[in-house]
C-alpha cells in the first residue's frame, strides 16, 4: 500500500505547559472516545493478533533501512514472528517466539532453537520484536488501553492540547503513558511512554508520533510512525516506521511465508 513520504520528520512536539486538569471520570470517558474514533467500522472487534509490513528508517551511527514482516499475538500467549530478506544469500530468515521457545529458520533448512549461549543476541533481537509489537498492539487498538488500563488524569496546554495520562505494565516495569490530542481533533498525534525511579526521576522517554491515518480494514491506523528518544522540539526521529499491509483480528492472520518485503535491506 502507498504511504506517506517516509521523510515525514516531525519537529513540533513540545514540552506542554498544563493549565487546566481533570477527573479521572473524565478522563476514562475521553479515552473512550478517543478509542471510539479510531473505529472507522462499528463492527469492529477487539485486536489480539496482528500481520504487518514495516519498512524502517533507522538513524544513528551506521544509518540503515529495510523491510520486514511481522506476526503477533498477545492472547492466550505472546506468539511472535519476524520475516527479513537476506540480499547477501539471497533467502529469507524467519525468527521467533512461539510462547516457549525461541526459533530460527532460514529456506531449506529445519528451523533451530535458539537455547545455547551463542543465540544471546538473536533472542534479545527476538525480544526487541516482542517489545516493539507490543507497543503496537497498544498504538493499534487504543480500546484495549482504555479498558485495561484507563488514564486518571487529563491536562490542557496553553494551545488547547489534551493529553491523557496513566499507568501501564510494559517490559515488565510500571510505566507512564501520555497520549496527546491535538485541538478539536480525537485520535492520537503523539503517544509517550515514560519510567520514573523510586524518586520520581525520569530515567527513560519513548515517544511515538502518529501520523497521515487511514482506514485499515475497520480502523484508523497511523501509516507512518516516528519514534524520539526524547521530548525535545529540535530532535530527529531515532527510527521511522512505515506501516503497510496490515491485517488484524481474533484470527490469526496470514502466514509470512513466502513474502517480500517491498524494499530490501540496505546498510
């Protein structure tokens, strides 16, 4: 699917001045609208599996960019597959997590458990994934934030931009969640993800910016999205994700086989 430029740098986030707060009544019943309107269809259900081809704009050191495919689940286990091409032996590596244990596989071959000390890195790359699905599954289905984790509080900065703030268990520590709405409009422009110590001191800032929606089959889904390290105006995006070809449901989506990714990797 056509998306946006994927040179969409976002410069305008801000560190918000609040001026007005709220109750936490109000503050769930907004949530449920915002959730609300992230449904383009009113049959819509709830998303506990998703497919998706990404194509990532990655910054930094060594600059690289490439597509992948990405299979999740979040219920009754946490199931995850990765699909990348590998232009040097010209196959495809398909990687995962099956609710017990981590796999490999390449064309041709069986696929091989990743138990030894030598995959350290291919499971930490393995739960990389994991984690980035996870925070999909909430930017993707803000119904299931809304229900299981509802925000206690809204503020109001001084260009009339709401954010809802609450709490959220992600990579096994209690982080807080803003999810900022610009004026008069009610899907997410930014999403935050915060961890403060025992003191209150913010030891780590994720933001991701939402962008040029569009209706994936039932639901307004971002096609692009930026994700900053920081909540600085001036910086860059560390990483740029595309989203093409989504596919979500109770059911499983297709299966990764086979498929290539539209762009392949260049370091």
């Amino acid at each position: 699917m056509s998306i946006a430029t994927p040179f969409l740098y976002v410069l305008a986030s801000f560190v918000a001045q609040d001026t007005t707060s709220s109750t936490s009544t109000e503050a769930e019943a907004l949530m449920y609208e915002v959730a609300a309107a992230q449904f383009s269809d009113v049959n819509a259900t709830a998303m506990t599996q998703f497919g998706v081809q990404l194509f990532l704009r990655e910054r930094g050191e060594h600059p690289r960019e490439f597509g992948f495919f990405l299979n999740y689940a979040s219920h009754p286990q946490e199931i995850f597959e990765l699909a990348i091409d590998d232009v040097e032996s010209n196959t495809q590596i398909r990687k995962g997590f099956d609710g017990k244990e981590y796999w490999l596989s390449q064309a041709g071959e069986e696929k091989q458990i990743l138990s030894g000390r030598e995959f350290t890195e291919d499971r930490q790359a393995i739960d990389e994934g994991l984690e980035l699905s996870s925070d999909l599954m909430v930017l993707l289905d803000l119904r299931q934030l809304a229900d299981n984790n509802p925000p206690t509080k809204i503020t109001t900065s001084e260009d009339d931009t709401r954010i809802l703030e609450g709490t959220i268990t992600r990579q096994q520590q209690l982080y807080t969640y803003r999810i900022h709405l610009d004026a008069e409009q009610m899907l997410p422009s930014m999403v935050d993800f915060i961890l403060y110590d025992d003191e209150q001191q913010q030891v780590q800032f994720q933001r991701f910016s939402t962008l040029a929606y569009k209706a994936y089959a039932g639901r307004q889904i971002p096609q692009v999205l930026c994700e900053f390290d920081s909540n600085d105006s001036k910086a860059l995006p560390q990483r740029i994700y595309e989203i093409h070809n989504l596919s979500w449901g109770p059911h499983p989506p297709p299966p990764i086989d086979d498929k290539k990714p539209s762009q392949g990797q260049r370091n």
